[in-house]
C-alpha cells in the first residue's frame, strides 16, 4: 500500500513539473513579403502579440531577402510562441551622400536623405491593420503585399 501511495506521489510530482514548463514550444513562420507588388531587400516585419503579454517567446522581428523571402528570428529562436499577432512593417530607402564625418565644406555633400516606404497604418506597431495567427503546425506562412498607399 505504501508503495503505491508513493508511486501515486511521485507519478503526481512529475507530472507537475513536466506541465509547468516556462518555455512554450515555438514554430516556425515562412512567406514572402511585397510592397506595392515589388520585392525589397532589408524590409522589416515585426510580429507583435495582440492577446497576451510581450515575452521572448512571442515577440519577432524578420527581414526580407531580395526576392521577398522572409525570414524570421525571436528571443527564442526562429519562430513564435502560439497566438494572434499584430504585424508591421518597415522599408527604409536612402539617397544621396556618402558616409563619414561632415566639414563646413563639403556638408552638402555628405547628406543622406532617408524615407520610409511603407506607408502609414503599416508602419506603425500599434495601429496596423494587419494580423497573423502562429498555430502549432509545422510552417505557418505568412504572405503579404503592402499596399502603397494607406488603408
């Protein structure tokens, strides 16, 4: 009878610890991120959640290749912790200049000029239109093409 009674304890205990675990399981995200129908290098894609509290696990930042492949990363790895995501977007073009250290004299000529592609609500974390749902499957793919002019 004792036996059983601490088999039953023990089974119990384990089954405490193992359901306790603080880090949730990540999958990974794919697609192919366009702006306006274009494929731009460097353009970022932030995953944000929308029903839960900010943490490593779902929190993601991912950047396009020159065909619009995107590849993600997060705190914990290269995917996302299960939920709703708000996602945006940043495309930052420049011009002009070059880099290094301005004078008086050649001030004109090392001006950059910067500008943001990617129109507003896209842009902006709290306020963009567009949602993604990680589930635990394998690969969710995400595909999406920018719109280049507001919602």
């Amino acid at each position: 009878m004792r036996t059983l009674l601490f088999l039953s304890c023990f089974c119990c205990l384990c089954s405490l610890i193992a359901g306790c675990s603080s880090e949730p399981p990540i999958y990974p995200l794919s697609g192919k991120v366009t702006l306006g129908g274009k494929s731009y290098e460097r353009l970022l894609v932030y995953f944000r959640p929308i029903d839960a509290e900010v943490t490593p696990f779902n929190l993601g930042v991912g950047e396009t290749d020159g065909s619009g492949v995107l590849k993600l990363n997060s705190t914990a790895g290269d995917g996302l912790a299960v939920g709703r995501y708000r996602v945006s977007f940043s495309c930052i073009s420049s011009s002009g200049g070059n880099v290094g250290l301005a004078t008086e004299k050649n001030d004109d000529d090392r001006r950059v000029v910067t500008k943001e592609l990617v129109p507003a609500p896209y842009n902006d974390g709290e306020n963009s239109p567009v949602e993604f749902e990680i589930e635990s499957v394998e690969n969710n793919s995400f595909e999406f093409d920018i719109p280049t002019s507001g919602a």
